[in-house]
C-alpha cells in the first residue's frame, strides 16, 4: 500500500508487473498484469501507465523481465541483454529522463554481478530501489512543500502528478496530501490536459478518492481563474528539468506559468531527483515526444473536428527557468539562480 492507502500504480507481483490501467480511469479501477517487455513497453507508450517517477519504475522492472526473457547463459549474455533493453525500454517514450535514467540505473547495477543468476537478482533488487526511493521522495517532497507553502490554500495544478504518476503519494499533488495529512486546509483546482485529460479523469478521481476539495476547469479557464485572484500557488510535476532549471511537462504547463506571472502568483514544481537531468544543458535540447493526430482530431475512437485536418500534438512543453519560483525536491526546495543544477 503506498501512504494514500491504495493498491500501487506500479508492482512487481509474481515475475510480472501489475499496474492500474490508467486508460480505463475514471470509469473503471483494473489491475494490468505486464508479463512480457512488449506488454510494458505497450503499456509505456499508450499510457496505460504514465507520469515521469511510474514509467522509471515500470521501465526499472521490465528490464527484470527482459532477462528472463533472454535466458542468458552466460554473465556477457545477460549484460548484452541487458544492453538491448535500456535501447529498447528506453526508447519508450523520450520526454521523462526518470524512464532513461531508471532501466541504466538498472543496467550498471546489476552488469556489475558476476553470474547470469545474480545478475537478474541484481536488476530487481535495483529497481525495487527505485520504486522504495520514490516513495520517499514523494514523501519528502509532501513534506518540503507543506512548508513551503504555509498559508495557501488554494493550489492550481496541471495534468496528473499524483499518485498515479509516482510510485508514492505523488509529487505536486504529494504537497496537497501532505497539507491535508497535516489538518491544513487545502483545495485543489485540476486543470483538465488536453488532449489525454490527465487532469479530468485522473487527479479529480484521485483527489475525490483522498476526500480533498477539488474543482476541474478547462485548460483555457486557468489564465482567467489566476487573474481572479482566486488561486495561492500553481504547483506542477515535471517530466524533465535541464540544467538551467527549464522544465519539460505537460504541455500547457507554460501557458500557466505566463498567466502566474502574470497575475503575481508563485509557480512551483515539484519533482524527484530523478526527474533533474543535468546533461542537458537547457530546455531547447530536451526531446519533446510527438503523438498521433487522431488523439487532438477526436476522443475515444469519436471524431470531433473535421476528418484529416492537420493537427500539431506535442505532449509536452517547457517552462523557461525565470518563470519558476522553485523546485520542491526531496532534499528541499531550490530557488533561483538556477546555475548548474546538479540531481539534487
Ligand atoms: O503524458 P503523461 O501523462 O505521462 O505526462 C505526465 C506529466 O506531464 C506529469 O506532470 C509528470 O510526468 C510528472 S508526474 C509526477
């Protein structure tokens, strides 16, 4: 059970992954069994399971099942494999470095064994860690912006960075579990996210779950919503933080940060170590995942806007670092200048 009670997003059960079927929220809660690297890698993709810390610790476990896929029979077998499939589980989605950076923390632990057999208990030993470091994190990230934000109350947030996209109580949305564990009170607006609506079908259903106050609203109500004064801090995830502190997550993240600054609100996000990639210099160099047209054209296999017209989908954008009042972190929170952020 994560620290919100529930069944995890992400669980190793029986030599096969377990997730909860995001694309079937909020109408159905279903457990997925992932027992194949395809499976994963599928799931990956069409974001049955998604956010930056839950697909690193999806991505973590299949590399377990890729070697017993692989059957190595030899130590330099297994660490072939387990080359291949950083390539291949890597490669599933290119925005989130926790995904890149989960399956190699994976690979360098457990190439370092010496049988194929301590090998694969390496790798699962390792990406159990991640899964128990994320939780933690969040935790602390919970804990670090409670303080951080004694005295708001009303929180806007964007997407879903909450326990569904974290292997813990959630990062922007750990902040608000965090209030509320503490007896503050808090109340949440959740912007929907077009085009998945991340924000509609899944932080408004956890949140509800949680029994805390939340309001959904259109993405393009937030500005007007943030100039009435209404809203104490904008709280996002994030997907990929560059050195200089730009930061990739979900698209429409950047248009929420203009109208904070606009309207004189603070706007924080809120991320593990894991997400801050210090070998990207700054945001024009972070890979921005394109996807299908149909998902802007239409919703749920029903069309809603006139069949082939062209349609630009990227699913996530970046928030240039002046924008951001701070990052709430596991280790704390970091404010500006952002010089040379290191994984913190
Ligand atoms: O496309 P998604 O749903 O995976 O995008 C998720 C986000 O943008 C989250 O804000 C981010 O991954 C942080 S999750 C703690």
């Amino acid at each position: 059970m994560n620290p919100t009670g529930h069944a995890p997003t992400v669980a190793w059960a029986d030599d096969a992954i377990e997730i909860v079927d995001q694309t079937k929220l909020p109408d159905a809660l279903e457990i997925l069994r992932l027992a194949s690297v395809d499976a994963a890698v599928d799931a990956i993709r069409r974001l049955a399971v998604r956010g930056a810390p839950a697909i690193g610790g999806c991505g973590a476990l299949a590399m377990v099942i890729g070697l017993d896929e692989a059957r190595p029979s030899s130590t330099e077998q297994a660490r072939a494999a387990l080359d291949a499939l950083v390539a291949r589980i890597g490669a599933a989605r290119p925005t989130a470095v926790n995904l890149s950076w989960a399956v190699r923390r994976v690979r360098d632990a457990a190439a370092r064994e010496a049988t194929p057999h301590a090998v694969r208990e390496r790798a699962l030993l390792e990406a159990q860690r991640i899964i128990d470091e994320d939780r933690e994190a969040c935790r602390l990230i919970g804990e670090y912006g409670r303080t951080e934000l004694r005295g708001a109350t009303t929180i806007l947030t964007h997407c879903n960075a909450g326990r569904l996209a974290t292997l813990g109580w959630g990062t922007a949305l750990g902040v608000v579990y965090a209030k509320a564990a503490a007896g503050e009170p808090v109340r949440v607006f959740a912007c929907e996210a077009r085009p998945l609506l991340q924000g509609a079908r899944l932080t408004t259903w956890e949140l509800m779950e949680a029994g805390i106050d939340v309001t959904l609203v259109v993405d393009s109500a937030a500005a007007s919503l943030l100039h009435s004064g209404t809203v104490d801090a904008v709280v996002v995830g994030a997907d990929r933080i560059a050195a200089n502190g730009d930061t990739a997550n979900k698209v429409g993240t950047f248009s929420l940060a203009l109208a904070a600054r606009h309207a004189g609100v603070p706007f924080y996000v809120a991320a593990p170590a894991s997400t801050f990639d210090p070998a990207t210099p700054a945001g024009d160099a972070i890979v921005i995942e394109q996807r299908a047209a149909d998902e802007v054209r239409g919703w749920q296999g029903r069309r809603t806007a006139p069949a082939g017209v062209a349609a630009w989908n990227p699913a996530f954008d970046v928030t240039p670092h002046e924008m951001i009042t701070g990052f709430i972190t596991e280790v704390g929170v970091i404010h500006p200048p952002f010089t040379a952020l290191a994984r913190p």
